[in-house]
C-alpha cells in the first residue's frame, strides 16, 4: 500500500468540516510554521523538499517562490489557480470538495512565507457547487482565529477570497488568470515582466495550482528533507493521479513517484486494469495537451526500461518516444477506441478555448480541427496528414502562451505513433465510419537494438 500524505485523513467522516479536521491534526504545520519559524526558514524546507509545480509545468516551487519580489511598501498577493480545466484532470477538485481545510493551511503558510495578506481562490466556472464549501471553511477558519486580523496573536495577517471564473481554459495560464482577476478579458500578457515581480495589480504576484499549495503542509509537518524521501531522483513526494477513460477503477488516487505505470495501470490498488477485458492500446498521462503514447511506449522505454511514473521517466526519448507527467490527468484508451476521433476532439476543444490573441493558434487551431474532421468523415487525402503536421509545426512556440503548444503537442503525437490509422481512414473511407482500426501492433513489444560489440 502506497503511502499517503494529502489523502491520509481523506477517509475520516466529517474532514471537510474544521473541528473534526483541527481534532486530527489540522493547522498543525501552520503552527509551528507562524509560531516557530521565520519564513526564510520555512521555504528553506519547501526548497529540500524538492517539491515541483503540480498543475503542470512542474517548475520547482522554492525556487518560483524566492523570484518574487520584495520592494518596500508595495503589497504581495499570493493566487490560488484552482482553474482546473485541462481535460482528463478533476484532482483539484476532490481536494477543495473533501479537503477545503488542507488548501486553507496551504495558504496560510505559503501566505506567511512570501509576505503576502491576501490570498485569492480563481476557480473554474464549472465548479459551481465548490465555492460555497471553500467559503464556509474560509469562514470557520476566521472565526477560529486563522484568518483575518493577527493570527494566533502571531502579528500576522491574512484575508482569503474565492473568485468563480467564467469556464475558460486560457484562465488556467497564469497571466490570463491574472488579467481575468483584475476584471479584464483573459488575455495571457506577453512575459517578461514575469508575474513574481509584476503580477497582480502590478504588484509582486506568485500562482501556484491547488495540489501545490496543499503539499506545503505535509512538507512542514514532517520536513523537507523527510519529504523529499518519497519517490524518486528529482520527482520527489506523492502526486495525484486523476485516473479516468477504460479502466475498472476510475478515480483520484495518491501515488509515491516511484511506482511504474504499468502498476499504475494493472494493480488492484490503482486502476485494476483495462475495462471489458479488453486490451491498452494508448494513454496520455499527463491532461489533453501532452504526447499521446501507445501501449509499448507507455510501459517501457525506447532503452526497453519499465516506464515510471515520474517526470522524468515519463519524458524519457523526449517526445520522439516519450511525453510528460503534466498535470497528472491519466487517460487510458482501449483497443476499441479511434486515435482520429481522440484528436479532432481536443483539436476542436483546443480551437474553442483559443483567445484568439495570437494568429498561429488562432487559425491554425481551427484548420487542424477542420482537416482532422475530414479525414473523421471519410473525405480526407493522404496529403492532409503531412498539412496536418506542417499546421502543427508552424504553431508550436509561436505563441504568447502555452496553449498553441497544447494544441500542436496532440496532434503531433497523433501522427507519429499512429500515422498508419490516420492512412487507414483515408484509404478506407467507408470502413472507417463502420469501424476502428483496431490495436493494430499498438502494444507489441519493441525492437531494442543491442548494444554494439566494444
């Protein structure tokens, strides 16, 4: 059994709720950070820690927090990006749903850490029921003398704020969100100047994802140092996995990173295997706008090596046979299931959720979902593939923001490890609306050249 540092106490009747969660523990780690540690001190642990962004980047969080800002009289502001809207990704909202008082310890400290007195929550418009929770425990949280005005008579202030988004993917970049904040159209803003030192308001601003700011009070409550014993190498601690697609066990589960997927995959403890008795064919690991993989590059590397689940070992090849841990959103594809289909879905959701700021994505986000739609129907041409890849091609890092990447990272992968199914629908038109292609050799094993004699 894994062991658990965010859902240790996820089972106890009543969490959600702050006597039955100060009775177990809850507000411990802010504490003894507020009473007993300066906050250099605290993210000095955050630092040996080793803990890295856990909304997608996986950018280390020590290190994001010592780039803020400290210029004298101007206010700091700490932003809680609980947009969560890559799709295949719904951990964060477990957390605020079942855990609202773990985010508010998270916040506090991470609060009194950079200096800042305000807090804001950007939620995702979807979430409706979940601000409601989150200001119920905001407000028992104040009433007991964690919020608001000298904390614990530690000197210390904090006021948080639940802000609803209006259901827009773009928010989830940080300086979309930010703009959206202000009261402005979520545009991302051209970087630098990076939010750390003009941020919200023009002020020093860090933004971090729910899990992140979660994770803070398990890394206070037993050390940095004994965190960053869990897992592996550079992916140390426990991550949530928002497991969903064909398998038997969807859900959110806590895995220690240093577990492969193929356990992930198969064990009871986790996903317990492929639904229907079918077959895997293919996996994206990591939310909608990372590689997807098939079978035989999911479990092992190109090198024949057990894939893990970590960042590393999830981008091991690069993306020529590899793809990344993102935001964690692991979604499992059958032998049944139509790899074109999968891409003109997130092509057309990538081309909706556009702003519209940039031209590459602009357009080409539509004309990837145009041609992908032909080929779909039964009226695409073999050169539509190579367009496809060229559209691609000419979006990637030609944006202000990480969204035109996610749109061309998918239909990339696509055509890379499946290029023979997007043939098939070309060749056979009219099977193709009769049915899929199949495993087709998705999951034989690979080939591993041995290595040369010395």
């Amino acid at each position: 059994m894994g062991r658990k540092l965010l859902f240790d106490k996820a089972h106890i009747e009543g969490i959600r709720y702050y006597d039955v969660y100060r009775a177990n523990g809850g507000y411990g780690s802010a504490e003894k950070a507020l009473k007993s540690m300066s906050p250099d001190q605290v993210l000095d642990e955050v630092k040996k820690s080793g803990l890295r962004g856990r909304g997608g980047a996986g950018f280390p969080t020590g290190m994001k927090w010592s780039f803020i800002a400290k210029p004298e009289g101007v206010p700091r502001y700490l932003v809680c990006n609980a947009d969560e809207s890559e799709p295949g990704t719904f951990k964060d909202r477990y957390l605020m749903e079942f855990l609202p008082h773990l985010l508010i310890e998270g916040l506090l400290i991470s609060s009194y850490t950079l200096g800042c007195n305000s807090c804001y929550i950007y939620i995702r418009g979807e979430y409706a029921w979940i601000p409601d929770i989150l200001e119920e425990a905001i407000a028992d949280a104040k009433k007991n003398g964690w919020l608001g005005k000298n904390i614990q008579g530690t000197g210390f202030d904090l006021e948080i704020y639940v802000q609803r988004g209006a259901g827009a993917y773009i928010c989830g970049e940080e300086t979309a969100l930010i703009e959206s904040l202000e009261g402005k159209r979520g545009n991302p803003r051209i970087k630098p100047p990076f939010p750390a030192v003009k941020g919200l308001w023009d002020c020093p601003t860090v933004v971090n994802n729910v899990e992140t700011l979660a994770t803070v009070v398990p890394i206070l409550r037993i050390g940095g140092e004994e965190y960053a014993k869990y897992g592996t190498g550079k992916s140390t601690g426990t991550k949530l996995i928002s497991a969903c697609g064909n398998i038997n066990k969807p859900g959110v589960y806590e895995i220690e990173m240093n577990i492969s997927v193929e356990e992930f995959i198969y064990s009871d403890e986790y996903c317990g295997g492929i639904a229907n008795g079918k077959r895997l064919k293919a996996c994206i690991p990591g939310g909608s706008s990372v590689p997807i993989l098939p079978a035989n590059l999911l479990l092992k590397t190109a090198k024949g090596e057990p894939r893990m689940m970590t960042y590393e070992s999830l981008a091991d090849g690069g993306f020529a046979t590899g793809t990344m841990l993102g935001s964690g959103g692991f979604i499992v594809l059958d032998e049944d299931q139509c790899i074109v289909k999968n891409t003109l879905t997130f092509a057309r959701f990538y081309h909706h959720e556009s702003c519209g700021q940039c031209s590459p994505c602009r357009e080409g986000t539509g004309w990837m979902k145009r041609v992908l739609l032909n080929i779909e129907n039964g009226k695409g041409k073999m050169s539509d593939i190579d367009l496809l890849w060229d559209i691609q091609r000419k979006i990637e890092g030609n944006t202000i923001c990480p969204l035109g990447d996610a749109a061309a990272w998918p239909v990339a992968a696509a055509i890379r490890h499946f290029r023979d199914e997007f043939e098939w629908h070309v060749l056979h038109p009219e099977e193709a609306t009769k049915r899929n292609y199949g495993l087709a050799h998705y999951a034989d094993p690979l080939e591993i050249a041995a290595p040369a004699a010395v």
